[in-house]
C-alpha cells in the first residue's frame, strides 16, 4: 500500500478519534451539572430538526413553501402523521411513500 494511503488514514483516525476520546476522558473523573444534562438532551434532535428543516424548505438556496417544492407538503403529512400517532414506523412510512408518490407523481405523465 502506497505510504501516502497509509498517513491519511491515520490522520483520519486521529481527526475522528481524538475529538471523540478527549471529553471522555477530561470530564469522566467529574458529574456535570443537572441543568447541562438537561441542555444536553435537546441538541440531538436539534440539530436534526435543523438539517430535516433546511432540505425540506430550502430550493436552490430559496426558501420555498408551496406546491413548486416537492419536499413541503410530504414533509407536512408525515409531521401530522408524527404528532397523531406517535408511531416511528408509521411516520417514516408515511414519510417515504408520501415522498414517492408526490415526487413522482408530479412528474408521471397521464397513464390515459
């Protein structure tokens, strides 16, 4: 194997490796504060929300809200679906058929 394959890739395990260790190891010895793990809980579903957001509203670096984004109304049905049902199986189900069939279904010509 070639020596330059060989060095990124152990820089490529330090870059992940390191960043990951290093709080473990800093912070285990210590208990954090009730409210930091409070805060903690939340940034997870946080910075999910934020990407699933930004794909969902934003086409070609527009927000758009309507039927000219394909995305918006799926995305609208399976939220619905999410807060009714409370069904992770369910929702992502919703989800992707929604997709699929507003996705493609737009762009189907007529069967007749």
């Amino acid at each position: 194997m070639n020596k330059h394959i060989v060095l990124v890739i152990i820089g490529m395990f330090a870059v992940t490796f390191i960043p990951r260790i290093l709080p473990t190891l800093l912070f285990s010895k210590y208990e954090m504060p009730k409210w930091l793990r409070r805060v903690i809980k939340y940034v997870p579903i946080s910075v999910f929300s934020y990407l699933i957001m930004t794909d969902v509203l934003f086409v070609d670096q527009k927000m758009t809200i309507g039927f000219a984004n394909t995305k918006f109304l799926p995305a609208l049905a399976t939220l619905i679906v999410a807060i009714k049902s409370k069904s992770i199986g369910i929702t992502i189900l919703v989800g992707v058929l929604g997709y699929i069939l507003y996705q493609y279904g737009m762009t189907m010509p007529p069967l007749l």
